[in-house]
C-alpha cells in the first residue's frame, strides 16, 4: 500500500513538501547569488569582490544540496515502492498458485530468457518477463553472465506434469 506519510501525488517519487524545499533553497540561492553579483560590481575593491564570490559560492553549494536531498528522497522513495510492487507482485503469484509459468517439459536447461541488464533468468512466461524484450539462452550461458535463477518462476527447479 502507498505510504500516506508521502506526497499525494500519484506517479512521481516526490512529495509536493520536497519539491517546494528544493524549490525554495534553489530560489534563495538564485537570489544570494543575484545579490553577491550586484555587489561585487558596484565596487573595485578586490577583497569585498572575492568576499562577494566566496559567499556567492556558498549559496550554489546551499542549491547543491536541495538537489542532492530531492535526488535522495526519490531514491528512497523508488526503494520502497519496488519492495512494495515485489511483495505484491509475489503474493499474487502465491494467492494464484502459479505452478511456475508454462514451458514445454524437457527443456529445463534450455529456452531460458533474460535481458539486458537484468541480473536473473527466467522461465519464458514468468510474470517478471512479460512484455520485456529478453534473449533466449541456455543455463549455463546466463550463469555464465552472472545471472541468477528467479526466485518467482524457479527455472532451476524441473517441471513435471
Ligand atoms: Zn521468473
């Protein structure tokens, strides 16, 4: 279930809180940085121009930050959304009783799929591949590649009936 401490909105990691502190620190920062400019340029003493700088280089390191903190708080929210479609995903393949996705019996170690970047291999109709563009292979060609079996569709398990 969504977590309703976070932001409404439906589709974007990000509550409308985090995108109004990032918001907010990056408009201070534009600001600061507006003020240190006018300031050096009004002048042509060289040590208040590199005061200006300095303290102007602290507001993009402030506006830095936000980003960084948003870029952490999406991480961590895409965290725990994908443990949450898992579990989901996995109790309804349990609640179905699934006896592992059809393949033609006989071909345990063959006709096994995986795609780029995945880092498991899979029956051909397991759930987690559908409407995935995945390459056919032997076992041993995917443990080769360092993949490992899923713990959904079980490939290394065999099929009987
Ligand atoms: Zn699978």
């Amino acid at each position: 279930m969504p977590d309703n401490t976070r932001g409404e909105m439906q589709g974007t990691p990000w509550s409308p809180r985090d995108l109004l502190r990032t918001i907010l620190l990056a408009s201070m920062a534009a600001g600061g940085v507006a003020a240190c400019y006018l300031e050096a340029s009004s002048t042509i003493n060289l040590s208040t121009q590199l005061i200006c700088l300095a303290i102007a280089i602290i507001f993009v390191a402030i506006a830095g930050a936000g980003s960084a903190a948003l870029l952490a708080d999406g991480l961590r929210e895409i965290r725990v959304r994908r443990s949450e479609v898992t579990q989901q995903l996995t109790d309804a393949i349990a609640q179905r009783r699934v006896p592992a996705p059809a393949a033609p019996p006989g071909l345990d170690d063959r006709n096994l799929v995986s795609g780029v970047g995945m880092s498991k291999y899979h029956r051909p109709g397991c759930l987690l591949v559908a409407g995935k563009f995945v390459d056919t292979l032997d076992r041993s060609d995917h443990l080769h590649a360092g993949r490992e079996p899923c713990d959904i569709c079980h490939p290394d398990e065999r099929m009987d009936g």
